[in-house]
C-alpha cells in the first residue's frame, strides 16, 4: 500500500512531502493553513480597530482637559493615523475653532 504525500508546493519550490490526509491531497498542515491566516488576519483588524479607537479617547480626554495642549506631542513620525491628524479632525480642522 503506496501513502499518498502533501502536493503542497513550498516558496523554495520543493514538494511538502509530509503524508496527505485520508482522501486528500494534501497534509494536515497545509488543509487548516488557510484557515489559519484568516484567523490572523481577522485578529489583525480587530486589534487595529481596537487602538484606533484608544486613540480617539485619548485626542477627547486631551481636548476636554487642556485646551491650550501643544500639538507637536501628539506626532508620531511615520504613522498614518498619529493622533495630531485625529486632533485635528476632532476639534474641526485644527484652526482653533472653539
């Protein structure tokens, strides 16, 4: 009796070679992979929608406590969403319309 092996390509081209699963092609492994990066990816978002969120309690906590803060400490350099961009949105374009 022959054991069918994983066909599941490698990024370095070789064949996977672990035993396929019972009428399947493939291994265990490589079945649930992409099962797996969903997860992640899903996890992923929901993180990020998480800090979006403690960023903009933040820029409100700062705003209602100190109206004269200094924005450069709300930067952060290389950061799409740094929290002088949500700032400024926050308390209408940053012109200082109180």
């Amino acid at each position: 009796m022959a054991l069918r092996s994983c066909n599941h390509v490698r990024e370095s081209g070789h064949l996977c070679r672990c035993i396929a699963m019972r009428g399947r092609h493939q291994c265990w492994f490589h079945i649930r992979q992409p099962k797996r990066q969903m997860r992640m990816a899903r996890s992923r978002a929901k993180m990020e929608q998480l800090r979006a969120k403690e960023r903009e309690e933040v820029v409100k906590i700062l705003y209602f406590t100190n109206k004269s803060i200094d924005l450069n400490i709300l930067r952060v350099p290389g950061s799409a969403n740094d929290l002088f961009s949500i700032f400024c949105d926050f308390v209408g374009g940053g012109r200082g319309n109180n």
